[in-house]
C-alpha cells in the first residue's frame, strides 16, 4: 500500500490545509407559497485534509468575487490555512491570480 500524504496524518489544527470545490447550483426559495421565486445558488465546499471536517459557504454564483468572499468567511471563521487545494476552475485562477497580487 501506498502511504498516506504528509498533510493527512499530521496532528494539527483543524483546516490548517483544506480543499475547496464549489457545488450547484441549488434552487433556493425565501419563502413558500404562489408566486414565489426560485433563486439558483453555490455552495462552496471547504474539506479539511486530516480531520475529513467540512465548511459551507453560500454563494451567489461562481465568479471569482464571490469565491474570494466565501474564502474570507471562511478564513474569518476557521482561521487562516497554510495549503488551500482546489481544481483548475477559471474563478480559483482569477481568485489566486488576484490574491497573489
């Protein structure tokens, strides 16, 4: 068998490195009844690699504004982590491109 990676059997706090994908969209209502208006929402999906912990964060859409937005949340909430990985989407590549800047 192959071992596991560093960053999964180290002790240490939670989320210190996670990954980060965004899933949806979700029709969302604010109420119910007639007339009511479904609303497509995100959700970003934060998964911290030793413990398997899982953060949501609601967002609007999937552009790279509001994946920073869910990212601070999430940093405000959780603490700031050292590794963040996530696939090739074009909003994590903005994100990082402008984060790096």
């Amino acid at each position: 068998m192959v071992n596991l990676p560093v960053a999964r059997v180290n002790p240490g706090r939670e989320f210190l490195k996670s990954g980060m994908d965004f899933e949806g969209p979700f029709l969302i209502t604010s109420r119910r009844g007639r007339g009511v208006k479904a609303i497509k929402m995100h959700v970003c999906v934060f998964v911290c690699f030793t413990t398997k912990v899982i953060h949501l964060e609601l967002s609007s859409d999937l552009s790279a504004q509001t994946c920073i937005a869910a990212l601070k949340r999430f940093i405000a909430r959780r603490g700031k982590p050292t590794e963040i990985c996530s696939d090739r989407g074009t909003n994590f590549i903005v994100a990082n491109n402008f984060l790096r800047s």
